[in-house]
C-alpha cells in the first residue's frame, strides 16, 4: 500500500518559522505598492522636459530655395546645445528608473 502524504502538514520552502502579524501586513502593503514614488515621476518628467526642449532647438534653419545656402543649419544651437540637452534628458531619465522611492 502507498503512504500518502498529509499537506497540512508540509514545510513552506520558503521560511520555517510563521510569520508575525506585522510582518505579514507590511509585506501586503509592499505587494500593493507603486514602483516608483512621486520623486521618481517628477524626475522623469524633468528628463522628459529636457528632451523635448533639445528636439525643439534643433528643428528650423532651413532654406524655402533648395539653390540657396543657409549656414543657419550650423548654429551652436543646433549643433552642440540641442544634443547636450538631449542627452542630459536620457541621463535623468536613466536616474529617475534607478533611483530606489523613499518609504
């Protein structure tokens, strides 16, 4: 005959001794919880700001007559601010996911 095994009385792979009360509802309270916290979003917001604000400084400059040159396309601006905010936006924006919310 086979022996079958109780279930009730089977170890938790996962902890041996029985949690406290308040263990169990701060552990509830952690599954529930956002991922990010409201530093987190206003980061995010900040390195998006950045970003959009790049894009928006590189567009223009153009010329009506493709025959004409317009040396406008090689401006500061252009060329160095616009990517340096850029690229500053997807540091804060690499920051902003990283940072570990305050409890």
């Amino acid at each position: 005959m086979e022996k079958k095994k109780n279930p009730t009385t089977t170890k938790s792979p996962v902890s041996s001794k029985p949690m406290k009360q308040t263990e169990q509802s701060s552990q509830a309270a952690k599954v529930g919880a956002f991922a990010f916290g409201k530093e987190n979003y206003r980061l995010m917001l900040i390195g998006l700001a950045l970003i959009v604000i790049g894009f928006l400084l590189m567009i223009g400059g153009g010329s009506t007559d493709p025959n004409q040159f317009n040396p406008e396309i090689f401006s500061f601006r252009r060329i160095t601010l616009s990517p340096i905010l850029i690229l500053a936006g997807y540091v804060v924006e690499i920051f902003a996911i990283m940072k570990k919310p305050k409890d």
